[in-house]
C-alpha cells in the first residue's frame, strides 16, 4: 500500500498503518471528486460477491464502484455458495482464484473471511462479518472528515451494542486519532481485547477508546453520535429481549440535544426507527446518513484500486495525493 503495508487483503482496519488508513481515505475522496480519472482503472477485472447475509448498500456499491472503474461484478448468494457446506473455504478459494480478480465477501463467522484470505491468491474484502465492518468505518470517517475538515481528536460517540459496526468505528478512530465513546448497556460492551487494541493503536495517534454504560455522559460535547440495530443480522431471536435493554440508549432528540450545537448523527443503516432513534434525529438536518451511504461507493472504490491495482493503474503516493485532493 502507498502506506506502509503490502497488504493483499482488507479484512480488518486493525491490519494496516495509521498512514495507510489515512491514504484509503485521502484516495476516497480523491474517487469522490473526479470519478471519471479512474474510470478505467480496473477494466476486464471482475469482483466475486459472496452474501451469506442480506445487504442494500455494500451489494449497490461494490457493484457500481466495480463497474464504474471498469470492471464486473458477479452476485454470489447464500444459495449458490452454501460455503462451507456445499463446498469447502479452501475449495471455493482455489476456485475463484482462477476466475475472477477479487473476492468481497459477507459473513458470520470472521474466521471465514481469514480463512478465505489465506486461501486464495487473489484480493479478498471483508464486507461484513459478526465482528468487523471495515469498509463500513471507512465510509463513517470519510463522511466525518467531509463535515468537520479534520478527524484528530473529535469526539465521536457510538450509543448501542459493542458490535461489529462500534468494534471497526473504535479501531479506524484511533488509527485516526479520534477520541471514540462506546456506551452500551452492561453486558453489550465491546470486548476486552478490542478496546486494549484501540487504546494502544490511539497512544501512538493520540486517539482514546472510552467505554460507558452512560448514554448521557458519553453524548455531553460530543461532535459525532453513531447508533446501529439492536440485533444484528443473525441476533433476530434476541430482538424482543433486546428491545427493553436498549431502550434507555436510545438517540433521541434529548440525547441529541447533548451533543456540540454542529454535531452529527450517524448510523450504517439499515436503521429501525423508532427503535434505535427517533425520526426527528435520523431526519434533522444534522443527520448524514445518506451521505454516510453514499460514501461506501467512494471508500470502497478506493479499496478495490489499491488492492486490484494489478497491471492497469499506478496510484499516486500519499504526499502526492494530499496535494491532489487540496485538503
Ligand atoms: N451498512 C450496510 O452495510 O448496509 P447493508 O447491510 O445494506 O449492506
Ligand atoms: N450491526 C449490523 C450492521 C448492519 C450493516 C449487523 O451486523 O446486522
């Protein structure tokens, strides 16, 4: 990478270099502001999407990033694959290696996605497992650092369940050096091991990782809130139990209300209103959502030029870049 690492994959935002994050980001915005420059980049190569869980946007926007830098994308559903069971990771792997020029996929287990990596000799992304959603955090800091003009050291609050969606939001912030609030009802916080990453990676970026049960305390001054479902994909047998726990972390205008006066709202989507938040936050001006959306199609193209780069598309280095993209 134009970074430091020479990664084959973008599995976890924890396996690259604060320098790198910072460059997947600089080249999205890059994407964003003249997408025809790159609308050849990637022709004749083809992405495999594997989906063993629905999907809105990740399957909208890796499919029109892939093509809109030239190239094809092939929709793998959970019928078709059966991964695992149908035909083994390994198998699969070996497979598609000879047919296509990367490999997205989604998930349960993270373990597969790993698996999937180790196996195949060709690009694989992580488009969503039960533990991470990288692409996911990319597209959240591209949209924060839109807003705000700069990431080090915003307060950005996560309210819900310690998930997939708050383990990535917490590892990109401190590569960024963000000050990321996780505040979740007891029980539903992110794991021990995760939060120590985060605090380590955050003392060499300045970033902190600040785990609460205190929705309240967690929204006071800040300049982000983040909320996600309440039961992942997967989880839909705990809804209802879960329904009451969250209740009181819910981002309501109250809670809202405690945040900066030029704070924003996130949320990955899909969003149950109502639950999670209320309408007039997901629909106040100071919600980005959609924006938010959008912004997968650009980090994600930024992902697939780096690690698909192949014969067809030399990148510009980092310093290069940031002089691009006038920042
Ligand atoms: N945010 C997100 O990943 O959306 P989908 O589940 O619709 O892909
Ligand atoms: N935490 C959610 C994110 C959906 C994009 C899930 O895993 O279902």
């Amino acid at each position: 990478m134009n970074g430091n690492s020479n990664a084959k994959d973008f599995l976890s935002i924890r396996d690259f270099s604060p320098s790198d994050i910072q460059y997947l980001l600089t080249l999205g915005r890059q994407v964003k502001a003249h997408p025809t420059a790159y609308g050849g980049a990637l022709r004749r190569q083809t992405l495999a999407m594997i989906f063993e869980k629905p999907s809105l946007r990740t399957r909208v926007t890796f499919d029109v990033g892939i093509q809109q830098l030239g190239g094809f994308s092939l929709y793998l559903s959970p019928a078709e694959i059966n991964l695992g069971k149908r035909e083994s990771v390994y198998d699969v792997a070996k497979n598609l290696e000879r047919m296509v020029q990367g490999i997205m996929i989604r998930t349960f287990s993270h373990e597969i996605v790993e698996q999937m990596a180790e196996y195949a000799s060709i690009p694989v992304i992580n488009g969503l497992t039960d533990y991470s959603h990288p692409c996911q955090a990319m597209a959240d800091y591209l949209t924060i650092w839109e807003a705000k003009s700069h990431l080090e050291k915003l307060k950005v609050v996560f309210v819900g369940d310690g998930n997939n969606v708050a383990r990535s939001l917490a590892f990109a912030g401190a590569q960024l050096g963000a000050h990321v609030w996780l505040a979740t009802p007891p029980g539903y916080e992110l794991d021990a091991a995760s939060v120590r990453w985060a605090r380590e990676r955050g003392a060499e970026t300045g970033g902190t990782c600040t785990v609460t049960n205190d929705p309240d305390e967690a929204a006071s001054g800040a300049d982000v809130i983040y909320t996600d479902i309440w039961a992942s994909m997967g989880q839909e047998s705990e809804a209802e139990k879960r329904k009451h726990i969250f209740l009181p972390y819910q981002v309501d205008a109250t809670l809202f209300r405690r945040a900066k006066p030029d704070a924003i709202f996130l949320h990955c989507l899909p969003a149950h209103r109502g639950d999670e938040v209320t309408n007039d936050v997901i629909d106040s001006p100071r919600s980005l959502v959609f924006q938010q959306a959008e912004n997968r199609l650009h980090a994600q193209k930024a992902i697939m030029l780096e690690l698909m780069k192949g014969e067809f598309v030399k990148l510009p280095g980092l310093v290069e870049l940031q002089e691009l993209v006038h920042i």
